[in-house]
C-alpha cells in the first residue's frame, strides 16, 4: 500500500475550517423565540417589611397574573388567615388577620396568635390574585389596645366603611372595636374607645335588606366566651358541663352609626332536627368560634368552627337572630389546627374564603385560600374538601 502523501500544515487547517462551515450551513437553523414578558400582581413594600418572606414556590399562576386560584394560597409575601370577604365597589374585598413570623409557643389561651396589624386586598374577579392594599390600621393606633389584633371583619353603611376588630385590652380582656374609612381599602381610623358591652374576638357583620345591621361575636378557651356566662368576666369560668347546652355566639343589633349596640348582646341557640340544644360535649357540632352570617333565598346560614374538631358547620334560620338548625358542614378539617372563613357571593356565584397552614406547615402562620361554594336544591350547602 502506497503511503498517503502528507499535505503541508497550512493546507490541512484551511481544509479542517472549510468542513466546519459547511457543516454548519446544512444544519437547520435554531429559531429563537422571545421570552414572555412576565406580569406579576401589584407588591406593596410594606407587606413585605412587615414579616420575613415566606419560602415556598410561587404558584405558575402567580407568575402569569390570572389562572386557576382555587384552592391555592392567595398571598405568598405574609402569613394571612381569617379571611372576612365583601363585595364593595364591584370588587371582592378581603379582610384577613395578619399572622407574624415568629416562633412563640402555642397555648391554650392563644399568645402564639400575636397580631398587631391588619392589611387589606382585593380582587377584579376570582381569576386573578389580590393586590394588598398595605396596612390599614396598626395596634398602636388604637388608644384602648394592647395586642393580638385577632380575626376582623368590615361592613358598609351611611356611605361609610366600617372595620370591626378584637383585641386585647389594657386588663387583658378582649374586646371589639370598630374603625372607619371613606374608602374600603382604607386606611382605618380607630374609634377611642371599644365598643360598650362588647368582650370575646371573632366579631362579624350582617346588614339585612331593610338596612338593619347585626354583629355576632364570640370565641371559647383563648376568645374567652365561657368567661362571660354572667354578663361579667369570670377568670374561673368554664364551658358547661357534658350534657348541657352548648354556649352559643353572641349576637347584637348595631346603632344606626355602626358605633355601637342597639341593645344588650343575646345569646345565640343552635339546635338539633328535633329542636333540642346541642350539647356542650357534642364537639362536632357545638359552637367554638368563627361566626359568618349570609342569607340564601330569604334563609339565614350561621356558620362557624367547631374548634377541636376542626371541621366548618353550619346552622339556618328564618330570622337572624335565630333559633338555627344544624343542617351540616361547609369544610372538613384543613391542614392546621383552626379553621375560620367567609361567604361571599360576587359575580353569580358564591364562594368560600378560608385558611390553612400549607405554606409554613405551622398554625400560627397561616395562609388564605378560595373555593367556589355549591348549595343543592333543598338550600342545604355540599361540603367541600380541603
């Protein structure tokens, strides 16, 4: 076999250059395609200044602006819970509670549930994610308050805007107190003293057709309903013993300003299908916390905690200030210990705003979230999953 001839080195490297030109002009070409402009929900710095950021994964949804929201976290940059939902304006308003990132011990009595402010948000529609109007209303803008600015809720009347709020106050009782805005995103301005005869947390609002507003209020164990069986605080109170009727929330008719009861607050009965009580050591069913009121078809729906059991009843009546019957449950248990909500109809459907604790896997740092609500024909509401 001949030896192939040697070329010389320049010629070789010309040649090598040439394959790779070639090479390169009859491979297909690689058409690159524009990134997508990402278009994320409105941040308020102060939302984020006010608690360490919350380590999780944002939803895609986030990402995007619009999507699917239920049942996911509707805010990732705070802990929220005890979301109070209102339409005003042609918008979906919500009114949560503000968990702090802190790592205080859970107590009976609730000191790891340490709020001390409270933000505002609202939504076009239930395709996008709320928009934080920052903070509304601190606790150290109200005269009478010491801390743990618990569960709120708001009302419009008198072309006014009106935030109910419970906290405690300078005994260490809780109380409610109410502040105002001409704007339901707030800010707040607090009135100088709680509300008379008021005591407990979890305060919720209902104005009826004719104008009339109603406040239901009351919590067991931390909220310190079984304290006040007398009309005075009993430190040594307890709920009543296993066979007797359950205690039931307060409910109040509200001054025509807003500012005040109507009246004495009365307790609120919650029976069974036979009319009887339900009783204190059904803890399925008994009243723990939590109160919301709505009307479906001229029915009246109390719903609310039932603590310890962690599940969302419900109860209806024709007047709104009861007796209510047990009809069933709006939400079984949710990952965390408590369980608070709102209902709220907004665009032809209904829905409910709720909380867990998927973001931190912690109780006390909770996140809100949606889902739409679906009533049967007979009025009864289907129970929804979490």
């Amino acid at each position: 076999m001949l030896p192939r001839p040697k070329l010389p080195r320049s010629i070789s490297l010309v040649a090598i250059i040439l394959a790779v030109l070639f090479l390169s002009a009859c491979s297909p070409a690689k058409v690159e395609t524009p990134p997508t402009p990402i278009s994320t929900p409105t941040a308020i710095p102060t939302a984020a200044a006010t608690s360490t950021p919350i380590p999780t994964v944002i939803p895609t949804a986030v990402a995007t602006g619009v999507g699917d929201i239920m049942r996911k976290p509707l805010v990732t940059d705070i802990y929220t819970a005890d979301p109070s939902a209102h339409v005003f304006e042609g918008k979906l308003y919500i009114y949560p509670s503000h968990d702090l990132d802190h790592d205080t011990p859970p107590s009976q009595n609730g000191d790891q549930y340490d709020m001390e402010d409270y933000h505002v948000f609202s939504m076009d529609n239930l395709q996008s994610w709320p928009v934080d109007h920052g903070q509304v209303l601190h606790v150290s803008q109200v005269p009478w308050a010491t801390k743990q600015m618990w569960a709120p809720d708001a009302a419009f009347k008198n072309g006014q805007y009106y935030l109910y709020f419970p906290a405690r106050d300078k005994d260490n009782l809780f109380r409610i107190g109410v502040a105002t805005s001409p704007s339901p995103a707030g800010p707040f301005t607090p009135q100088a003293e709680f509300i008379p005869g008021s005591f407990s947390i979890d305060p919720a609002v209902f104005v009826d057709d004719d104008g009339q507003a109603y406040i239901y209020f009351g919590g067991l164990w931390g909220g310190q309903l079984e304290k006040w069986q007398t009309g005075q605080f009993d430190p040594n109170g307890v709920e009543p013993a296993d066979g007797k009727p359950a205690l039931g929330p307060r409910v109040a008719k509200l001054s025509a300003d807003m500012l005040s009861f109507d009246g004495p607050a009365k307790e609120v009965s919650i029976v069974d299908e036979k009319g009887q009580p339900v009783l204190a050591d059904d803890h399925m069913r008994r009243f723990f916390e939590a109160s919301w009121m709505h009307k479906y078809n001229g029915t009246y729906y109390l719903s609310y905690s039932t603590g310890d059991t962690h599940y969302l009843a419900y109860a209806t009546s024709p007047s709104p200030t009861g007796p209510f019957t047990f009809r069933g449950y709006v939400l079984k248990p949710v990952k965390g210990w408590t369980t608070h909500h709102s209902i709220v109809e907004f665009q032809g459907k209904w829905y409910l705003f709720y909380h867990d604790d998927q973001l931190s896997g912690v109780d006390h740092k909770r996140n809100i979230k949606v889902a739409e609500l679906t009533y049967n024909a007979d009025g009864s509401i289907k129970t929804l999953k979490p």
